[in-house]
C-alpha cells in the first residue's frame, strides 16, 4: 500500500492530502505536474486498489454534500415551528400563558406539538421515500480500480458517494463532474461551471503540466488543469484524479448547501400567498375582539383567551401536514405505478398546476431514429459519395470521442452506407482530387487520428484521418448545421447564398440536413482545435427524416384534452420542424415567418415584454440554442403561465433550470438527471401524462383541504365575534373554541388519503390566493347565518333555563351545531359536478361521519362537564335538525350557483378543453 505525505501543497485546491481536508485551502501558485499529485494523492495513473478505497472512504466519509445528509429529529421539529401558521400559534399560546389563561395556552401549545410531530413524521417518511427513489436514479461515476497491485485497472461504475480523494475517474459528455479533479489527460474537453461562477458558456479544460503565465493569480475556477464538482461536462473526454470530496470541494464551501437550490415554485409562491392573507386576519382579530367587547360590553382582558381562541380557529394548522402527506404519498404511488420519480416533493403540485409543456420533438413527437432520406451534391444531384464522406466523420467520431453513447444521426449515416454495401473500387479507389474523382470512397479505408466532437455552440463535429501509404497528408472531414459548414468553407457569398437557398427548399419540405466538407492538412503532431475548421471544400448535403412515433398524436390530443398546450422548442430548420408538427395537429400560430415557426432570429430581436406576447401564442420555435430556450420559458412564466420543461441533454440545463417543472427521462445524461425535479421512466408523453394525473390528485386534494376548511373557519369565526358582541356571556369558552378545533384538525386529515373525482383532473389545477378568497368569502358568510340562525333555536329550546345552566347548555348546542355544519361542508363542497363525484370521497365521508358523532356524543360524556357544557333538551335536536337540512340546501344550491358563475375556478366536464387552452390566458389570475 502507498504511503500518503501528512501535508502537500500538489494536493490541489481545497485539499492537502486525503487523510487531513481542510475547506478552501488557498490555491498554490506553483501548479503541481499530474505525477506530483499523484504522488500526494498516494495514488497512481492505474487508480486506487479497491481495499485502500474502502480504508480511505471510511476515514473521509461519503462523498455527499452537507445538506443532503439526513437530518435529525430534533432539528427536523424545530424546522416545523417556522412555519407561518404554527408561529402565529405559537406566539398566540405564549400569550395565553402570560395572562394566566393556563387551559388556553395548553391546548394551543398541544396544536402546536401534535401539528410538529405529525408534520416531522411525514417529512421523515417522504424523505426515505424519496432517497429510495432517487437511488433509482443515483448518479455514478465511472472509476478506474485494482483488485491488487499485480492486476490489471478495470473501469467501473460506482456511485459517486463512494468516490474518495486519489480515486482515477474518467469524464464523458453529459456527465456531472462528481469532485473537484485534477486532469490528468484531457482530449477537446469543456465544462459548464455555471453552478460556481455563473458562467453561461463553457470552459475549455486542459491537462497543463505546467502553469499558464498569463493565469496567474486569476483564480482557481480559470485555471485549465482543474475541474470542479457541480460543473458538467458539455464536450470532450478526460482522467482525472480526485483531490477532494464531500463538504470539502469547492461546492459546498462557495455555496454553503444552497448551491443548485431553486427559486421559488409555483406552489411555494400560491400557498405563502394564501398564508399571509389568513396571518393578516389572525393577527388583527384579537385586538378587535378586545376592542368591541370593551366598548359594548365593558369587558376588559378577561375576554383576551377568547379572543386568542377565536384566532386559533382561523388557522389552518394541518395544512403543512396534509400538504406533506399528500405530496409524499402521490410521489411513492407514482413511482410504484408510472415509473415516474418525483426528486422534488412541490413540484407534484406544479406538475397539477402545468398549462404550458415544452419539449424538443427529437425522440419525443418523433422515433429517435432518423432515417436518410437522400445524398446530394452542391448541385442537388445524387451523389454516394457525400454519404460516405460522412460516414467517415462518422466513424472515427464515435471511436475518437469518447462519447456515452452515440449520436442518432451518426448511426442513421453508417446504417445507410452498410445498406448501400462498401464502394465498387474499394480500398484503392479513395479520391485524390475531389469526390467521385477515381470512384467510391470507402470509410473503413481511413484511420482516425483526432476528433473534434460535436458541441450545441460550434454545430458541427471534425474527424481528422489520414490513409495509409499517404504519409503527410492529414484530411478532416467536417459534418453539421448547414450555416455552420457553410461558413466555414473557402466559397464566394454568391455560392453561400445558393447552397443556403438549397437548403432552405429541402429543409421545408421536413427534412433535416446535414451538411459535409472536407480539406487536406500537412500532418502535425500537435492538437487540433476549431481554428483549424477553416478553408474546407463544401462536398453536399446528407438529407435525413424523422419519423413521428406512433403514441405522439394520441398523447397530444389527451394532453390537450387536460388544457396543457404543447410547445416544441427545437434547435432544427424551422421548415422541418413545422413539418412534424403539422403531421401531428400542431398548427402553429402567432406572430412568426413564412412557415409560422418563431425563429431563433426573431426571438433575438424581440424585447423581454414581446416575447411574452409571441411565446405565448406560438408553437413552435427552430434554431433554438439552449439560451433561446431557457429564454421562451422564462417568457411563458412571466406571462403568468406555469411551466414545464422536458429535456435530456446538456444543452437543455439552462431551459431545465428555468422551468416551473424539469423533467427528463431516466436515460438522459447525468447533468440533466441531477438538474431536473422529475425523472420519468421514458421520455414518452404517456408517462408525462401519467405524472400530470398524479400531480393533479394531489393539488385536487389540497385545494379541496383549503377551500373546506378556511369558508368553515371563517364563517365560524364571523359567527363567534357577532355572538360575542350580543350576548352577555361568552359565546362559546375558549377551551371549548380550541377542542372544537382539534376535532376539525383530526377530521381533515381525510383530505391528504382522498381519491378527487375524474373532473378535478381535466383542467390545470392552480392555488390562486384571489380565487380562495373569493370562495371561502362566499361560504364563509353562508356558514356564518347558519350558526346565526342556531341563536334562535338555542333560545327557543332554552327559554326556561337560566343562569350557569343556561350558559352551559348554549354552550354544548352551539359546539354540537358547529361541528355538524363543518361535517356538512366536507361532504357537500367536496368538488365534483355530479352526485356521484361527491358520493365516491370515502375517506371524507367518513372522517364527516366520526366529526358528526363527536359533536353529539362529546356533550353528553363525563367530558362535557368539564369543558363547562351540559345536556340538551330533545327539543333542540329536532328544531337543529330542520337548520341543518335548510343550511345544506342553501350550501348545495350556493355552490351551483358558485360553479355557473366561475368554471374557471371548478372542473368543467362538458368543455372541450382543445377550445379551453386556447383561452386560458383570460382564466388565470396572476
């Protein structure tokens, strides 16, 4: 076993050895050669022995960062007093008790610590389904190990929390950089290390055996030989040998554990709105309760546990509890049933809330297999060997680069020259002036010596290869975007014009094109880089076509059916683009050019504030780098859309990133995986369809929760400030306020297990704060004539009793009548249009059902008494019960009456909803 130094600088940024880390070490000026850190590293080009491994990953720890470990119960419970509503609970029990109103301030510290406890055990629980879960998609590196000293290295995958400092990894496109490195070999490589110092562009990565001059002192990210974790590799290959892990990168000290966090969702943004409306009400309502009850009925702070118990029963406590419940149980039920991992717990309820979907077609609307249609010359005329030459980038592109897995166009040209079967002349009949010159042009004919891999900047792929018996002479074989290739070949603008026209003509009518190059070099031993892209001889155009998957159109037509409208974001010519899409019933629409598609150039010229205008109209965009798409949806959201993304390459993290929602399938690349919220087991619009369903389960049933609960809690509170003011005792005590309300709590905790009804899942389902006030308002002063009208029946059943007994049986008829009013409310506002919808909710039913029984029973238990209620007369069950029937029919007939005025706010089910996408920018409400 090599023996590591105690201490050395060669260790490398943010590390001096692996045994002893120290966070943000400073950055040596004197650049170590890759054998120095090797050495310090107690490792060697060969990797680590699998043994040694092990030893030093348990001394350094898991290669995880801060934040992500698990967190522990007493700080989970702690977490759970910031929220908004059990703060204001808290402060309001703390103030109980600092007027000695003992059994107030008990019971509300007991909502508090049961609201704690149940909202701590659910985070716990979704927190190891979600590691579950995530493991199914955990990202691995790829590692080079010995069994001995005397075997051979192997290349492994391992996960990348068994990585440790000295392990040798190699780097592919799409994978994330799992540590902070040191290259040891690099071969075209550029990262994105947006994560640390937000670039947007990539970075050129090299292998430096010595300082660069002009670097000195300009820091550790601009230096080439290093590499960082959290940056992603967009091009190239490399080795590298791992300096540092965990919390002692780069990462995690510059970002402290909030790297890669996200704004704030949709769903974080409707419920704080919601929040602090309620917060407002609660915290104004003790002092006006004070304020009335000392000016119309001389009553000073002895009415203050009132007045806190009436605030009390404005809030809606569970609601962090069903929220996470809800959330956690529809992300494991989606996973076990659809394949669909949720990674982020509210982006279930954006997935209910998406309008706006937006993907590239490639793969998605169509097969990723393209298929060539046709090779012709700059003269449009049949021409083999345009097809060949690019199957020789081709080939040597796939053995050079490194690449994870192979570019579909690059397997769509070699499957079309195996059909066509190698050239007549062989291996002695390659060109020497031209194509075509002395025969076919045979690709195995060629022997690859560098390769310039295709990046979403460049647009085209380079592969360097010579022949044998030519010594001198080295060709490179240019492949990609026909603007690309054309700008970079030796030709007037006259001719450029022409062939661009061409190009133009064969793109509209759905094709896709590849254009091919090629130039003779003097051979060198140096490396070649892009400048060396200059000069070529145009040789043709490689036509390709896509063909559209079988499931596409269906799938679009029931997404449309949902109200989600589909945009399809794609880097193609705009004339193909529209070509699938019209194949597919996407008419695009809007401001746009000839063919209707918004071009990248259009979008270019467009402000902020018109792009919101035309993103939201049009369909399709072509030409998109990943900047025009992160950019589209950033227009769509601003317009008050919510948004998702679904992507699976490099290029789509910015648009991933910018989305409400990021999806991707399991097999895109490992930046993609790390960057979206939702990782589906296909990248199929089935399986997105099958996610937004469950998203919308989710949010039907919270939106139910609030919109119950707070018209019950606010009609109940209405009711108790105007008994308050006119009567002469206190309408209901406040130890009876708070028990009535941990009743209600219990009850609804139904809403987190209930299946909503079919029509709650036709229409995006959205939390708009305005649209909650404007119904609980509603049914809140329903609720509160209800309760009202019980001072009638209380007064005609009781109009013989007096004093403490009259007081008590009020007491105990208004608790009984509140909780069967509340049970009424979870029954008759469940949403869904017809009778039967609102029959199925059997959780609900019967959650109603026990709240009912609590109200009738409770007063006549040994607990009545001590709660200062007692026994009703028969009477008061009989007038109550004809209170209750006219309260449901008013409750049923408000509600119709509610859903004729407003469908947007509730499930239409006789609407097309083709025709209701098309004006849901007036349904919404920002």
């Amino acid at each position: 076993m090599n023996s590591v130094p105690e201490s050395s600088p060669a260790a490398g940024p943010g590390h001096t050895t692996f045994g002893a880390p120290t966070a943000v070490a400073r950055f040596p000026d004197a650049v170590p050669t890759p054998l120095q850190t090797l050495r310090a590293l107690g490792s060697g080009p060969r990797g680590l022995l699998e043994a040694e491994a092990e030893i030093r990953l348990a001394r350094t720890g898991e290669n995880v960062l801060p934040d992500r470990r698990p967190v522990r119960w007493p700080r989970r419970f702690l977490r759970s007093l910031r929220d908004p509503f059990t703060s204001v609970l808290l402060c309001l029990g703390l103030v109980s008790a600092l007027v000695a109103a003992w059994g107030t301030a008990c019971v509300i510290l007991a909502l508090v610590a049961v609201s704690c406890l149940l909202r701590s055990a659910e985070e716990h629980r979704a927190d190891r389904s979600s590691a579950t879960l995530r493991e199914l998609v955990a990202t691995t590196a790829t590692v080079v190990r010995r069994a001995s000293d005397d075997s051979p290295p192997r290349e492994r995958e391992v996960p990348v929390a068994d990585l440790v400092p000295g392990d040798v990894i190699r780097l592919r496109p799409g994978d994330v950089v799992p540590a902070d490195v040191r290259l040891l070999r690099a071969d075209g490589l550029t990262v994105h290390q947006s994560a640390l110092t937000g670039e947007s562009a990539p970075v050129v990565k090299q292998a430096l055996d010595l300082a660069d001059p002009a670097l000195s002192g300009a820091g550790p990210f601009a230096q080439p030989q290093w590499c960082f974790q959290g940056s992603g590799v967009t091009s190239g290959s490399g080795t590298a040998v791992i300096v540092a892990t965990g919390g002692e990168t780069r990462f995690a000290a510059a970002h402290d554990g909030r790297a890669g966090q996200r704004g704030a969702s949709a769903f974080d943004r409707s419920v704080r709105g919601i929040s602090w409306t309620l917060i407002r009400f609660m915290l104004l309502t003790p002092p006006l309760v004070l304020m009335a009850n000392a000016a119309l009925r001389g009553r000073g702070l002895e009415t203050l546990p009132f007045a806190v118990a009436v605030a009390v029963g404005l809030t809606p406590e569970m609601l962090p509890v069903i929220v996470t419940t809800t959330l956690a149980r529809g992300a494991a039920r989606l996973a076990r049933t659809g394949g669909v991992i949720v990674k982020r717990l509210p982006a279930l309820h954006d997935l209910g809330a998406v309008d706006v979907l937006c993907l590239d077609k490639t793969g998605t609307l169509t097969e990723d297999r393209p298929v060539v249609a046709a090779a012709t010359d700059g003269g449009d005329r049949h021409d083999p060997d345009v097809l060949r030459w690019a199957a020789v980038n081709a080939l040597w592109t796939l053995q050079l680069a490194d690449l994870p897995a192979a570019d579909a166009l690059d397997e769509a040209v070699l499957d079309a020259v195996d059909a066509d079967g190698p050239g007549a002349a062989g291996a002695d009949a390659v060109d020497a002036d031209g194509p075509g010159a002395a025969g076919a042009v045979d690709p195995d004919a060629y022997e690859g010596v560098a390769v310039l891999p295709f990046d979403p900047v460049r647009r085209v792929a380079t592969a360097v290869v010579r022949r044998p018996g030519r010594l001198g002479v080295h060709t490179l074989v240019t492949k990609g975007a026909v603007e690309a290739v054309l700008d970079r070949c030796a030709m007037d603008g006259e001719e450029r014009d022409r062939l661009l026209a061409l190009a133009d003509r064969k793109a509209a009518s759905g094709l896709r094109l590849l254009a091919v190059a090629r130039a003779d070099r003097t051979s060198r031993a140096g490396a070649y880089t892009s400048a060396d892209e200059r000069g070529l001889t145009f040789l043709g155009l490689v036509a390709l076509r896509d063909a559209v998957a079988p499931s596409a159109a269906d799938a679009l037509g029931v997404l449309a059916r949902r109200g989600v409208r589909v945009k399809v974001l794609t880097g193609d010519h705009p004339g193909t683009a529209a070509r699938v899409c019209a194949d597919l019933g996407l008419r695009p629409e809007g401001r746009s050019d000839a063919d209707g598609v918004v071009t990248a150039e259009l979008v270019n010229a467009l402000s902020d504030a018109e792009l919101v205008e035309v993103a939201d109209r049009a369909v399709v965009f072509a030409r998109c780098t990943p900047e025009h798409k992160a950019r589209i949806v950033s227009a769509l959201r601003a317009g008050g859309r919510t948004t998702g993304f679904l992507g699976d390459g490099v290029n789509d993290l910015p648009a991933l990133h910018a989305a409400d929602v990021g999806l991707c399938p399991r097999n895109a690349v490992d930046v993609a995986r790390e960057a979206a919220d939702v990782v589906l087991a296909e990248k199929d619009l089935t399986a997105i369809d099958r996610a937004v369903l469950a998203g919308r389960r989710s949010s039907g049933n919270i939106a139910a929760y609030l919109r119950i609960t707070l018209s019950s809690n606010l009609g109940n509170v209405i009711a108790m400030l105007t008994a308050g003011l006119l009567l002469p005792f206190l309408p209901m005590l406040p130890a009876q306020v708070l028990v009535q309300n941990l009743c209600f709590d219990a009850a609804q905790l139904a809403f987190a297990f209930d299946r909503p009804p079919a029509s709650v899942l036709r229409r995006p389902i959205a939390l708009r704060p305005r649209d909650f006030l404007r119904f609980i308002t509603g049914f809140g002063l329903l609720n509160a004539a209800a309760d009202l009208a019980t001072f009638g029946v209380l007064a005609l059943a009781l109009h013989n009793a007096s004093g403490d007994g009259g007081e008590a049986a009020f007491h105990a008829g208004w608790f009984t009548e509140n909780l069967l009013t509340q049970a009424l409310v979870m029954v008759l506002l469940r949403t869904g249009r017809s009778a039967a919808e609102r029959g199925a909710g059997g959780p609900l039913r019967a959650a109603a059902a026990g709240l009912a029984a609590v109200g009738v029973a409770l007063p006549l238990t040994p607990l009545g008494p001590l709660l200062g209620m007692s026994a009703l007369p028969p009477l008061y069950y009989l007038l109550l019960g004809s209170v209750l029937g006219l309260y449901a029919v008013g409750l049923t007939a408000a509600r119709r009456r509610y859903e004729r005025r407003h469908p947007a706010d509730v499930p239409d089910t006789a609407r097309g909803l083709i025709g209701a996408s098309r004006g849901a920018r007036s349904d919404r409400v920002s």
